[in-house]
C-alpha cells in the first residue's frame, strides 16, 4: 500500500490504520495492527500533527543521494500514536545549533529523484516535517 | 549432546582487493580447518554468511563457489544473510543442525568486501539493512540510525548530549586500543592512544556521529568448525562448548517507537541465551558486543541484561568494560577497532571468544575467562544473535 501512502502524501493526506480491536493506529499502513497484531484495520485519515522525538543531520550520504546532503532526517510521535520517518523541513545549521527535540510539527511530501535501487522507479516521495509556530 | 566449536580461523581485516569473497572465506576457512586439525572430508556442509556481495562484487549464490573453491564439492552449502548478523544467524543455524544430530562436523563463516566496494556503495549497501520503502525515502544511513538513537538516549535519560558524546568517546578509544594491539585488526599498530577530543572533533558523519564514533568500512573473512561432542573429543581433548543460543527479530526502526534506545528483539535473544545456558548475566566473564558505533555497545549492553537502562554510558566511561575492569567488552577492539567485513563478523566474534577461552589471545588476554558471551546486531534492531560459550 506504499505507493497509495505517498500518493496520498503528496495530496496532503496522511494515511494510516486503525485497528477495529485494540483501537490504535498504525502509520505507514502495514498488513497488521502496529501494537496487537489483529487483522481488522480500517484505513484512516490522520491528523498529520505531531511532535519531533530524535533527528540527525546526515552529511555523508549512499549512492544516490549524495546531492541532498547535508539533509535532516527526523522521527516525529504523531498526535495518534505512531512514530514516522521523514525529514525535518529546516536548515541543518539550525538542526545543530538548537535542540529541535518536542517541537511541533505538521506533515507534508516532496518529490525527489528516485534511485536505481529504490522500489519506486519513477519518483521518490519524501515525508517532511514543517516546523509549526 | 553438547556442541562445541572445534576450530577457528579469520583473515586480517583491512583492505583486500586482490581477493575475492570466495578467496577470503577460504583462507579463513583452511586456517580453521588446521587450527581444528581435522581432514576436509570430516566436513559434512557449508553455513556461509554474507550480506551485499550483488551490491560490493556483482555475486550472488555464493554458497556453492565456497563449497566448491575449498575442495568439498557436492555437499550442501548455504548462504545466510541477516545483515551484520549474517554469521551469527548461519553459525545458529549450524549449532541446530548438530546438536538435531543431522551432521557430526560443519563449516561456519562468512566474508564481505565493503572497503574495496569505496564509500558511496559501501554507505548505500549498508543502508539496504534499513526499511527500503519509507526509511530509505528519507535516506536513512546506518549512521544515521544509531544517530537518532544516540539524541534519544541522550533526551529520554535527561543527559546533556554533550557529556553522552563525551561518554560514548570512551567506547571508540578502548575499542581502538584493544584493536592496535590485535594483529588481525583493520586498526593494527593504528589510533592505540586516542583521546576523547579526538572522537569528538573528527569529522561530522550524521551528527552526533562523529567518524571515531563509527566502525570502519571493512574487507575480511572469519570461519569456525562446529562438531558434535563425540567428534569433537576425538579430535581434540578439551573444546569450548556452545552453552546457549538465542535469536529474535524485529521491524522498521519508527516501528519501534519509543523502545529504539532498548533493543527489545535483543533483550530477547540474550534472555533466551540465558536461558539454555541455565546462567546469568553475572555468570560472563567478557563479552564481544556489536559495536556498529559508540552508542551502539552501550545499548547493546543495557538489552543484553549487564547494566540496566541509561547507565552503560556511566560504566563505560569509568573503565567498568575495559580489559582489566568488571566485565570486559570487546578485548579484540571490536567493530570500531577490528573492522566490521559485514558477513564476517559474527563468526569472528566466535574466533576471539574460543580464542580467549583458550587462553591463546596473548596480546589483550582476558584473565581466567570461562564464559564468553557474543552479541551481533543486524539493521535496525532487525536481526539479533547471541551466543554464549564456555569451557569445562
């Protein structure tokens, strides 16, 4: 369902799982619920909120993307529950200079090149963090 | 019947151009071969670990070319990928297949050519050990993992990040005296006296992951013989024994949450290690633990059950896992200071530790070891393997 996460991405939305048993969600989708396994999901629309857990600034970068360096890569805890991986939306200088961790973020995708070992041939869709406020 | 290892062999760890993956596992291979001082023909299959040689060599399908280049045509070989746990999973999987009593004598090992492959395929090999849809859409590197692991540590246990840089410093210095010392280390005669300002002002890799707080790129083979205790008693008086095993696995790093600082799949693993041994952390008298970065031996420590959460970085920095301290990790320099050749390490984490329990590690000896313990790590908390070893 990856490529109807990104598409969806790209369209603002940011789609997700919520389980029918255990009522959380899951985001990315994934074929099981993230916390109990069960079957029974349902696809959902998420708030695309959440706040910054952990990032790095990554300056030495594979094959492939070695043109977007330095570049911010970041976990953020969406307001639903699950965290996601994407990118911080911000200058590098400033990622190293303050501590970006608990700020509040808000969700949205880029395209970027693809890569020969990448699964989407066409395109990369990258999720970014828009620092809020 | 028990399971021991009964031979061990590694190449020199570096850079190897002039040799093929199939080359490095059978230069290891013959040395374990002789260090067990058995024939070729006692050896009934292949368990051959390696992660990207279709990325570093344009190879796949290995297992039959080992077979084939060390003379054992026709048996059954097996190639293993788990990552850097590679050969630690194939080693398993080899102690499963004898103690079933399937084979009396197997072949376990692995090699890998990730410094010759150069930096930007290397980065990008290592990096199809992490979630190859949305991980790698943000171009997630190996650095950069165990980078989002260290800011969290640092915010989830309320230490300032520089005095967590400064304390992870230690891992890369004790690891790289201890490589210096060991002459089949990457690292051999090199960085035996680094400071802490050295880790933290070499270069910015994925911050905060300096260079000195990362393993090397590294090209190298491992291999060890494993029998059953019948035939290893024949063959030789007094072997190490495997004690325990334990595996278990684990998803994308965000799938973790908030447990990516606590390893679960390796809490796991170790407890079920502990478990078949009928021992405890108390027990090990040094271990050889994953350590892909500074951060890294410290989280591997906590999980494994030796320190509890948030406090291996204290240990670490006061000398509790240096040589001559309460639980010495990585007497042989480790990942950061042997190198890590991907497919290779697991099984030379195996070397160091029969070799320690031997008493034959003469340049950085462990005093009085009987129990060793083996921790290796592959992605992101994907793939987890321990083994605990010991001698009567």
């Amino acid at each position: 369902m990856f490529m109807e996460f990104f598409n969806s991405l790209l369209e603002g939305k940011l789609l997700g799982m919520k389980c029918k048993d255990c009522g959380s969600y899951t985001c990315p989708p994934k074929h099981t619920c993230n916390s109990c396994s069960s079957r029974n999901l349902e696809k959902t629309i998420l708030s695309g909120k959440g706040t910054v857990k952990t990032y790095t600034v990554t300056y030495v970068a594979p094959m492939g993307y070695e043109k977007e360096v330095p570049y911010v890569v970041a976990l953020v805890e969406l307001d639903e529950g699950p965290w996601i991986i994407g990118r911080l939306d911000v200058d590098p200088k400033i990622a190293e200079e303050n501590d970006l961790t608990d700020k509040r973020v808000s969700i949205f995708a880029k395209e970027m090149p693809s890569e020969m070992f990448y699964p989407m041939k066409e395109k990369r869709i990258v999720p970014y963090f828009r620092i809020e406020g | 019947m028990r399971v021991a290892v009964i031979g061990v062999g590694m190449t020199k760890f570096g850079k190897h151009p002039d040799k093929s993956l199939v080359d490095l596992f059978a230069d290891a291979f013959f040395e374990a071969l002789e260090d067990a001082n058995i024939e070729l023909k006692n050896v009934e299959a292949i368990y051959f670990g390696n992660f990207v040689g279709e990325m570093t060599d344009g190879s796949a399908n290995l297992s039959g070319f080992v077979a084939d280049e060390v003379g054992l045509k026709n048996i059954p070989a097996i190639r293993y990928e788990g990552a850097c746990a590679s050969s630690s999973v194939a080693f398993r999987e080899a102690v499963r297949a004898v103690k079933a009593g399937y084979y009396n004598c197997v072949a376990v090992g692995g090699a890998e050519k990730l410094l010759s492959a150069g930096t930007a395929i290397g980065t990008r090999a290592l990096a199809t050990a992490v979630d190859g849809v949305y991980e790698m859409a943000a171009g997630l590197t190996f650095p950069g993992v165990f980078a989002l692991a260290a800011r969290y540590y640092a915010k989830k246990y309320e230490i300032p990040l520089q005095k967590l840089r400064e304390m992870m410093a230690h891992v890369s210095v004790k690891n790289h005296k201890y490589g210096a010392v060991n002459p089949k280390a990457q690292f051999y005669g090199k960085y035996g006296d680094l400071k802490v300002e050295d880790v933290l002002n070499s270069r910015m890799i994925c911050s905060p992951l300096t260079l000195l707080d990362c393993c090397p790129m590294t090209d190298g083979g491992s291999a060890v013989i494993v029998a059953n205790e019948k035939f290893a008693k024949e063959v030789c008086g007094d072997p190490v024994y495997v004690l325990g095993t334990g595996q278990a696995s684990g998803g994308s790093l965000f799938r973790q949450g908030e447990d990516i600082i606590k390893a679960i799949p390796r809490k796991i693993a170790a407890e079920m290690a502990f478990r078949e041994a009928k021992i405890t952390p108390k027990d090990v008298d040094f271990v050889e633990v994953h350590d892909c970065f500074t951060i890294a031996e410290i989280i591997a420590l906590e999980a494994m059950g030796f320190f509890e959460y948030g406090t291996a970085c204290y240990a670490t920095a006061e000398g509790v896992t240096s040589i001559d301290g309460d639980l010495p990790v990585n007497p042989d320099g480790g990942l950061i200071g042997k190198g890590h050749p991907v497919g290779a390490t697991g099984t030379s984490q195996i070397y160091t530790a029969v070799k320690q329990l031997r008493n034959e590690f003469k340049w950085n000896q462990v005093k009085d070891a009987r129990i060793a313990m083996t921790d290796t790590l592959g992605g992101d908390f994907g793939t987890l393997v321990n083994i605990i070893l010991g001698v009567d």
